[in-house]
C-alpha cells in the first residue's frame, strides 16, 4: 500500500486578503518615485538654459512678472524661489502627484506676455511615460516591493 501526504506551505486565501492592500501601497511606492524623478529633472537644470535677462533679474531679486523676491544667483532653471519645487508632492489619498497649476505651462512652454522678450520655452519635467529612468526605477522599485509582499502574503 502507497501512502501519500501533502503539506501546503502556501495560502490563497491570505494573499487574496492582501492583493489589495499590496497594489495600492505599490502604486503609491511608483507615485513617490515619479516625484523624485521630476524633483531630479529640475535639479538636473532643464534644457534650455536660463537668458541672460532671466540671470540678472534673478540676481536683483526680482521674479515672475516682476514681483520682488529673494535675490539669487542659482541658475537652476523653476528653481528660482522653489515654490513649484517645493510644490511637486505625491498624495497618497488621491494617488496623484500634484504641484503648483503653473508647472503644466512651464512643463509645455507658453508665450511670454512681455512679448519684447520672446516666448517662455518648454522645460519638459513631467512627463514620465518615455523616460528610461522612471521605467527603469520605477520598475525595478515595484517588482521587488510587489514580489516581497506577495510572498509574504502567499505564505501560511
């Protein structure tokens, strides 16, 4: 006579208890990483450079449409008081990265309301679907958080 005895070292019913919980903590791991890579792009000093003018407004402490703000001789270009900087957060209540709503026009570039000095150019920060860095780490950050916790979860 042929005995025979299985013993499962695995749960399916605990991981379909936590594949929720798991996909939604693994889009806000991605949705932090989208936020570094943006906060990296502009501290990389987007292309094109900052003009000449630009430099010397800021140096005299004066911004945008001319308000006044604090002088400074970083060339870094949506740099220049870190408002939007400072802005880009991911939030994991709404699973969006949001920012200042003047991001998306320097993002696309716009024209320049003082017209004596040319149009604002694009200085491309956002976008995260052809940029190998993102695919790259975003990937590699979400295979090894999902595969970790799934195991955790497969387990008895």
């Amino acid at each position: 006579m042929f005995k025979s005895k299985f013993k499962t070292t695995f749960s399916f019913a605990k991981l379909n208890r936590s594949v929720n919980k798991i996909v939604r903590e693994s889009v806000d791991e991605l949705g932090q990483v989208g936020e570094n890579i943006m906060k990296q792009r502009i501290d990389n000093k987007l292309q094109p450079p900052l003009t000449k003018f630009t430099l010397m407004q800021r140096r005299k402490g004066i911004g945008w449409m001319g308000k006044k703000v604090a002088a400074t001789t970083d060339d870094t270009p949506l740099k220049q008081t870190g408002s939007l900087y400072n802005s880009l957060k991911y939030i994991k209540k709404d699973q969006t990265i949001k920012m200042n709503a003047y991001g998306k026009l320097h993002n696309d570039g716009f024209p320049n309301p003082n017209r004596n000095l040319g149009d604002i150019p694009a200085r491309e920060f956002m976008g995260l679907e052809d940029d190998n860095t993102f695919k790259t780490t975003g990937f590699a950050v979400a295979t090894k958080s999902i595969l970790r916790k799934l195991n955790k979860a497969f387990k008895k």
